[in-house]
C-alpha cells in the first residue's frame, strides 16, 4: 500500500504486476462468489462482514439467508445470458482457477437437477451447500495466493450461456418456493445447520423482498400484480402517509418481560434445583415474584456456554444431561438467531415504523419495468391498467404532492426517511434521486434502445399537458438561458438538454429543429441512430424536437 496506494491491496502475479482480468472474468466472479453461498430454497448465506444493501439488516450475519440477492442474482443471469448469447465473439480467456470454480459449482447444479421438480430435503440442501462452499473454499485459496502459476483458460460462449440458463433454473425454483400465503414473497430467511441437515426458517415480511422479487423478472404481469395488490392489503401498508414501511412495525417487549425462564423449566431441572438449594446464582437466580432469570451478564449462548462448562467441575453429569437443554430454552427465550439489527430494535434510521423513502422510489421503479414488461409480452389489458394505477398509487405517496403538514417538512426537500411518531426526518439526498430520474424518463417515454432514442409515452396522465399559454424556460448546450412559448395541451422538457415539446394529434410524428432553423419531419416516434447520437454528444446540431402523439 506505500507503494501502489489502493491497488497495493489487490491481487499481484508473479511479475509482482497487477493482476488484470477480462470483463468475462469480472462477471463471472461477481456471480460466482455469491452462488459458493447459495443455500437451495432459501437464498445467499449472509457470511460476510456488510453483506446486504440495507446495513440495518446486518445483525442476519451468520444465521440470514438473503432472497433479495437472490432476486437480483436472477435479474442478473439474465442479462448474462442476453449479453453472452447475442454476443458475436465464440471464446473468452479468463484465469484458470476462475474456470475451475465455474466448473465445480456447473458441476454441482448438473449433478442436483432432481431438485428442480419438487421440494429440497435438509440432507440434499446440506450436501449441496458442502459442494458450493468447497468450490468456493479452492477459489479463495488460490485467490489469497496470487493466483500464482495459474495461468490461463477458455470458455466456450455455449458452456457460459449453459451454465447461466442452469443457474437461472435453480435461481427459479428457489423464488417459487418463497412465495408466502398471503401472495408477497419471502425477504430473508434463517439458516440452522445440524449435523448433515441445513433447514429454512422464515422471517417477517418485508419491502425490500418485494421490490427485489418484482425486479427479478420471473413473475407475470398478472403475478406482479397480485404481488402489489397483497403489498396495499398488508402490515407495511402505511395508511396515513399512504406509502410503505421498510417492514411492519411491532411492539417490543418491555425491560420486565424479558429473560424470564418458564417455571416448567426449572421445575424439571435437576441442575437449576441443585443450585438453587445450594445458593448459587451464577447460572441462574429467583426473584422477590418468585420469577426465575438467567445470570445478566450473559450477552448471547457463549456467555451460557462458558458457564456451563465451568459448571462441569462440580456437576459434570447434571450439566452434561441437560447442556442442550439450557442452550434450546435460552435461545427460546431471546431468539437471537432471527436478530437482525437496528431495523428491528430503533424506531427511525431505517428501524420499526420507519418509511424509507429511497425504497419506496424503487418499487415504483419496478412498477414501472412491470408496466413496459406486460405490454412487451402481451399481457391482458386489464392487468396492465391495474399496473399503472399501482404506479400512480405508490407515486402519489411519494411527497412531493403532499402538504408540509402532513410531509412533515416542505414536500421539495429530500429526506431519508420518516418515522411512526416524526414527520420526515434525515435531511439530505439519498440515491432516491436516481430512481425518481427513471421513473420521470419512464412516464414521458423515454426509451434508449441500440442506441436510437424512442418517445411512446403509454401511462403519462392528460392532467400533465398545459391547460393554458406558459412559458418554459432552460439552459441549452451551451449553458446559455432561453424560454419557448408554449400553447395550451402542450407539455415541454429538455433531454440532454435539447428541449422537446409534446401535443396531442392525430399522427405519430417528430419534427427536428436544426442548428440553422431548418425542420426535418419523421414519422413514427423513433428518432435514427445518427440524429439520437447527436442529442447523447450534445453536439448542438439538433436544437428541438417538436412531438405529435397520436395519445
């Protein structure tokens, strides 16, 4: 690091120069990585030190499985597919101990396919996790080496869209199978690992799963609908602010309701009779009620652990018959394996009752994608109107239309995120910008498609265009300020800077306006690759469009 800075952190070869790689690499181990850690029906195993987007979740270390990442691993293998599938190139060179894990995982998902039809049993999810985490295990091996002496390796461009499809395939059986009762799917899960089984427990519903699952792209329009409609009927549907929670808020036990063992327990207890006869509160003590509670200094199991084996000096047979015994109810009683974090001890910063808002602007992303998906395949009218009320739903719980004392805060402003008992809180702009960016784009129709600019404007609502003569005013290419009149039922923006102007007609039409005044008309709502290329370089050439929407 002295001598190369950042890079001094990074992989070095025997040359002692960087360790470079191809963009084939590159996605290949970004994928794999996560797929050494995919437990079948349950989702990525959350064993790394800031595993998740959202870091109020990081408590699941350990014991979390995460189907968000898996809905996005799905989203993810698609686009690899599109990519390497309509790519002209037949082979691609990446490092050999690269080309050994994508062999061994390959390997694991051909030699496990009987899973794809049914259920997974807990030894066949153990043993595939062994398989997955072994390949893994070799790869970081040789990866904490230096990949010294390993040279290099081709892969066909079929073995890589196989493999991607046969991913995809498991990825699928995995989202069918967390799909809950009541329509939403499963966001993250719990892992318990015994012997030669590795079972799956759930936890509470949460946004984040379903915006993920929503984005993955499996789900039909019709799926993605019912998806949003459970969504509006459940516990994260925030009436009052008519927007969503990150998760259902809850009451939490109070000081004096916790670390009270049952009496049951302790009545069939040898050990805990044993010591309180004697007057020993180390493991645990009586209250003035009659209540019984384990020592409290015990943080989490270890604590027990360390007790109970330095009760083992005096009690060797007590302890040893009951050991399991004290860990199972103590682990009743606290359930620290389901601890996720701040998300559910805080009330704000992402905690219980919180709206953020930043994942409420990607679930209308992501109605929005369902919209363009539906129409794309055909989907029934019907639903796709559903849809664009789901998105125009969601979008008015936004903010920006709402009153300050409502909001909480002027309805302009950007804030993080707003808890039960505040108005919105944690001034400052979050990547929501991004998506609200998308989603405006979205309604007004903007389409980049092989580099060619499309304007088909399908759920952009009548109320947009002026009802009256205004002017708008906006900075060209130049970053010179200049106004255009506009009439009424027309609506403007600019793109890239170059201002475009919407009316209402009767034919599909685009009118260019170049640099010396002269116009260009074009049928259709697609402007050519050269003209599109102009207005991305920002070149000056085209100084407006004028659309005609037949709408």
């Amino acid at each position: 690091v002295d001598q190369y800075g950042a890079d001094g952190k990074m992989v070095f070869g025997n040359d002692d120069k960087l360790l470079k790689a191809t963009l084939t690499e590159k996605l290949l181990v970004t994928l794999l990585a996560k797929l050494t850690n995919f437990i079948p029906e349950g989702g990525i195993w959350l064993n790394t030190q800031r595993p998740e987007w959202n870091d109020a979740n990081n408590a699941l270390v350990g014991n979390g499985v995460s189907m968000v990442t898996l809905y996005y691993i799905r989203r993810y293998l698609t686009f690899c597919i599109e990519l390497f599938g309509e790519g002209s190139k037949d082979q691609f060179e990446i490092h050999t101990p690269v080309s050994n894990l994508l062999n061994s995982v390959s390997a694991c998902f051909n030699d496990n396919q009987e899973i794809l039809i049914g259920s997974v049993s807990n030894n066949t999810r153990k043993s595939i996790m062994d398989s997955l985490g072994r390949a893994g295990e070799v790869y970081r091996e040789k990866g904490y080496s230096g990949f010294a002496d390993s040279g290099s390796s081709t892969v066909d461009k079929i073995q890589l869209v196989e493999f991607f499809e046969l991913a995809r395939k498991y990825v699928d059986h995995s989202i069918r199978a967390n799909k809950r009762s009541d329509g939403l799917y499963h966001s993250y899960n719990l892992v318990q690992i015994k012997g030669d089984e590795a079972s799956i427990e759930y936890l509470y519903e949460m946004l984040e799963g379903q915006v993920s699952v929503l984005s993955a792209g499996l789900l039909s329009g019709r799926e993605a609908l019912e998806v949003l409609d459970a969504l509006k009927e459940s516990k994260i549907y925030r009436e009052d602010q008519y927007s969503y929670l990150l998760y259902p808020d809850r009451e939490l036990p109070r000081f004096l309701e916790k670390n009270n063992i049952p009496n049951s327990f302790i009545e069939s207890s040898n050990l805990a009779q044993t010591l309180l006869q004697k007057g020993d509160i180390t493991l645990i003590s009586k209250d003035l009620k009659g209540n019984y509670h384990f020592n409290g200094s015990f943080t989490n199991a270890n604590g027990l652990r360390d007790k109970l084996e330095e009760l083992k000096d005096d009690y060797a047979d007590l302890v040893e018959n009951e050991y399991e015994d004290y860990l199972e109810v103590f682990e009743t009683m606290f359930n620290h394996k389901a601890f996720t974090g701040r998300s559910g001890t805080f009330y704000g910063y992402e905690g219980l009752g919180s709206i953020y808002w930043h994942m409420v602007s990607k679930l209308l992303l992501v109605v929005q994608e369902n919209i363009f998906k539906s129409i794309s395949e055909g989907e029934d009218e019907a639903v796709i109107k559903r849809l664009k009320e789901h998105y125009y739903d969601v979008r008015e719980g936004i903010g920006v239309h709402k009153s300050p004392s409502l909001y909480g805060a002027f309805p302009t402003d950007p804030y993080s995120h707003t808890p039960a008992n505040k108005g919105a809180q944690q001034p400052g702009m979050t990547g929501q910008v991004k998506e609200d960016v998308m989603n405006r784009w979205a309604e007004l129709g903007i389409r980049i498609t092989a580099g060619r600019i499309s304007f088909n404007p399908i759920f952009l609502k009548n109320d947009e265009f002026l009802s009256n003569p205004d002017t708008f005013e906006y900075f060209n290419v130049e970053g010179e300020r200049e106004n255009l009149n506009l009439d009424a039922g027309e609506l403007a923006f600019t793109y890239c800077q170059v201002p475009v102007i919407f009316k209402r007609g009767t034919k599909d039409q685009i009118q260019l306006t170049l640099k010396d005044g002269a116009t260009v008309d074009m049928d259709g709502l697609n402007l050519p690759e050269d003209e599109s290329g102009e207005i991305f370089k920002r070149s000056g050439k085209i100084r407006g469009l004028n659309i005609t929407l037949n709408y």
